[in-house]
C-alpha cells in the first residue's frame, strides 16, 4: 500500500510539472525520416497605439516561434513595421537580463518593403546563453542603405514572457 501511494504521488508531481509545447508540427517526415518541430506564434510584445483623446488607431506587436528540422534549429521573430526596399542589414539582438546579448542576423536579400520579419539560425551554444536567463529586450535593427544609417525598434519583454527560451527551447529537442 505504501509503495501504490508513492508510486501515485510521483506520478501525480511529474504530470503537474510536464513541460506543456504548444505545436504547430510535431512529426517525422513519412518521406525521409526528418524530424520537424515547429512550436505556434506566440504574442511576446503586445500595445496599444493611441492618438491623444484615447483612439487606438494601431497596435505595436512582436511575435516569435521556434522550429527544428532535423538538427537545424531557428527562431523566427515577427515585429511590427516596414524594412525600406534596399535595406542593407536586418538583425535582432537579444539582450538578456543577466547582460549578455545574442545577435539573430537576416541572410535574406531585401528586395522589398517588408514587415520586420527575421529567421535566425539557433546554435547550441546560444540555447546554454538563452536558458540561463530571462529576456529584458529585443531590438529589430536594419541598415538603411541610402542614408546608410542604423534604425531600430525596441521591445521590452514583461511577465511570463520574459521566460519564452527558458520555457520552450526544451520543446524542440
């Protein structure tokens, strides 16, 4: 009797404490046995855009999902605004709270006006950077090639958002 109520009670702690992934895909391909993941957009930024009398006439939103192909893994980020056609770099910092700053860059040619949106490649050791603390902030910054100066878009991360890598970086191994 001892042993089915420990045996229960451990049962019951593990299932509180599963690590839950929102997927979009989680399969083999029938066709060549890859492995592809890919977790579901998920909202980390998210404000209104009023005018002075309380009009809200835009909403400033980032968004961001994980995928995995194989042993490839990338992390998409999707921000509000335009890249200008003829941008010459599009990256996203990163930056944690403990200080250090991880730098998504774009391999993508623009070739026209576009949403910031970004695909970066996520090495190993960055997953140790990611999971050893919570995210402060993300900068989206571009190139603008005929004025040739930086432009850049902030987004500080609050609550339970700040922990996106902590929490789901484990959903893709």
């Amino acid at each position: 009797m001892k042993n089915l109520i420990c045996t229960l009670l451990l049962l019951f702690s593990t299932s509180l404490f599963a690590q839950k992934c929102d997927y979009y895909t989680n399969e083999v391909s029938p066709f060549d046995g890859t492995i592809i993941k890919e977790l579901n957009y998920h909202y980390l930024y998210e404000e209104d855009l009023k005018t002075p009398n309380g009009f809200v006439y835009s909403r400033k939103k980032m968004m961001i999902k994980m995928k995995r192909h194989n042993n490839d893994k990338f992390v998409t980020f999707n921000g509000g605004g335009n890249v200008p056609i003829g941008a010459a770099k599009l990256r996203v910092k990163v930056k944690l709270d403990n200080g250090e700053i991880i730098t998504f860059n774009s391999t993508e040619e623009i070739l026209s006006t576009t949403y910031l949106n970004l695909d970066g490649r996520l090495l190993p050791k960055e997953e140790i950077i990611l999971l050893e603390s919570p995210i402060e902030v993300i900068r989206f910054e571009y190139i603008d090639a005929a004025p040739n100066e930086t432009k850049f878009t902030d987004y500080l991360i609050q609550g339970v958002e700040k922990y996106y890598f902590i929490n789901n970086i484990q959903c893709l191994r």
